[in-house]
C-alpha cells in the first residue's frame, strides 16, 4: 500500500483499473483531491484490481475496482479497515464473497428512509419529563458527541472528531434531550443538510432513558424546526437507519418515514 501523491496518479488508476463491467464502489471522486492534499488517499494495486484506501480518525475506508474475482489481494497486514457497498434490491453477494476470501467479515446493514413534511405523523403529546432544545455550549456538544461515538460501531458508525465540535456549535446542528429540569441528559440527534434536504445523522438515547419515548421526542423536534417556511409541506427529511435496530426502525416508520430502496452493507476487517 503507497500514499497517492497527486490527482494525475489517482486519474490514472482510475483509468486503468475502471473498466466497464468492473465491481467498483469508488464514491470519493469529488473528495479526491482534497484527501490528496491532507495525505489521506492510499492505494494498493495489482494486475487486474485495484484497492484505495481513505484515512479516518479512527481506521480506514477501503474503496475498489474489481475485475478479475480470481485474483487474490494481500490484505494480511491491513487491519481496522471497512469497506461499504452501496446497493438496491437484493443484496450485492458476488462483491461479498469475494471480499470475504480477502478475510473481511459482514458487519451491518443500513437502509435508508425519507419522507416529506406532509406524509409525516403529527406529534404526539410528549411526557413533559423530555425536554428537546439546540445545545447551547461546547461542552453539551462534546456530550451529545461522546454519545454518538460510544453507541455506534467505531469504524462504519461515522465517528466525529473533536475537531468538528466547534462548527457543530456554531450551526446548531446538535439536539439535546434533558429530563424536567435539565439536571439529566437523556440524549441526542445530530443533523446535517444536504441541500434542500434535512438529514438525520445520528440519534442516541443514554441507556438509562431508553423506552421512554426520547428518541422519538428528539426527531419530532428535528422535523419541527427544519420545516421551511417557504415550501411548509414539502420539505424534505432523510435518514439512514441500521436495519438490526428493530426499534429505531418502527420508530421511524410509525413517523411516516418510507424506505426509498437504497441500502449499505458495510465489511469489516
């Protein structure tokens, strides 16, 4: 595995090794230089596939170009590495199998759902004991951060660096549940906008709190105030959810979500 040193070199194994008919799961195109320059893209080529690899704060993000499923990669000293594959339908088995020869294991599934303003549920009356606002300092961000990072896989479960707590701050992009009196926190959601479309990033519920309609409470609040003004009932919500958490996904089925038939299977190594 070797460090790409500029944009020609990855154009360049981008040109040999996609071919048409190849298995590829090569989504960083637009991010390529960007990761060149912050030394972060790898690759690790040979005569028919070609792997790259993308330094994260915690382990890498393998990408592929797949020709020849005979031909085996020396992957024996790469470790905390995950590979994500995108699919629709049945899931992506060929692309799978092979990389389990290369000594990954299956990990989760995520499914994605989405919904416009209009097809979701009114909220409920909520327990007065959950109360929902925007954190208001760094310190509730870095908890509401710690949260994310603990609750979910630390390779595939898009860990969030301390560097970013600060801009999360100053965009108001985390949500803080507390009990009553806010001597209690109970949880948190941290959303991203893409576009015109908001996007749940991650939810967490403290174990302690869970059960008691927080998650629920915080989504309902997220809907709430990105509604826009202008479009009201067809604003836009999205969210990825892993389909082995039974009750985040009734939650967000019993809220209208839908799921748009558009899946990850993440692979572990």
């Amino acid at each position: 595995m070797k460090k790409v040193d500029n944009f020609s070199e990855y154009q360049a194994i981008v040109g040999k090794y996609g071919q048409k008919g190849c298995l590829s799961n090569d989504y960083i195109q637009q991010e390529a230089v960007d990761l060149i320059l912050h030394d972060a893209l790898y690759v690790d080529c040979y005569e028919k596939n070609a792997f790259l690899f993308v330094k994260k704060e915690i382990g890498m993000r393998m990408y592929y170009y797949i020709n020849d499923l005979t031909e085996n990669a020396d992957f024996c000293n790469i470790h905390d590495v995950v590979v994500e594959i995108l699919f629709r339908g049945e899931i992506p088995n060929t692309e799978i199998e092979y990389l389990t020869k290369q000594g990954f294991r299956i990990n989760l599934i995520r499914d994605q759902y989405a919904a416009m303003y209009k097809d979701l549920a009114e909220n409920s009356t909520l327990t007065s004991e959950v109360k929902v606002e925007e954190a208001k300092s760094y310190t509730a961000v870095e908890t509401a951060c710690k949260l994310f990072n603990d609750s979910f896989d630390k390779l595939s479960g898009d860990f969030i660096p301390a560097s970013e707590y600060q801009n999360l701050l100053d965009t108001g992009s985390i949500l803080i549940a507390w009990n009553a009196d806010k001597t209690s926190f109970l949880g948190a959601l941290h959303q991203v906008k893409e576009g015109a479309v908001n996007v749940i990033g991650h939810v967490a519920v403290m174990e302690h709190a869970r059960g008691k309609g927080v998650g629920k409470a915080l989504v309902d609040a997220f809907v709430e105030r990105n509604k826009d003004p202008e479009k009201k009932e067809k604003t836009r919500y999205q969210l990825w959810v892993q389909r082995q958490n039974e009750s985040a996904v009734k939650m967000y089925q019993n809220k209208g979500f839908k799921y748009i038939n558009k899946s990850t299977i993440s692979l572990i190594k």
